[in-house]
C-alpha cells in the first residue's frame, strides 16, 4: 500500500517537472498565443503546488497516522 504522503511528494515533483519543461519550451516558442497559454498553464499548476503542500502540512501534523 502507498503512503498518501509519499504520494502527493511525488506528485508534487512531477508537477515542478511539468512547469520547467514548459518554461523550457516557452523560451524556444516564438507565437504569442501558445506563450499566453504557457503562462496559463504554469499559473494553474503553481497554483495546484501551493494547495498540495498546504496539504503536505497537514499530513505532518498526523506524522505516520494518516
């Protein structure tokens, strides 16, 4: 069984993954519309980051009860 905690570390290390590949991506995108959208999607995904580590603080609350 995976532990709820390890799991949304992971997550959270594939999510910055996903936004440095597309801030690399962006800087060789040269159309304005796909580089707006990049912005959105970085924005979104900082966004989700800044939820799951809220998260993350609970579950150290509980330390291995959870």
């Amino acid at each position: 069984m995976v532990n709820p905690l390890d799991a949304i570390l992971e997550a959270l290390q594939n999510m910055q993954d996903a936004i440095d590949e597309i801030k690399v991506r962006k800087n060789i995108t040269p159309e304005k519309e796909t580089l707006q959208d990049y912005d959105k999607i970085i924005k979104h995904l900082e966004d989700s980051i800044a939820d799951m580590i809220n998260a993350v603080v609970i579950f150290q609350k509980y330390g291995k009860a959870l």
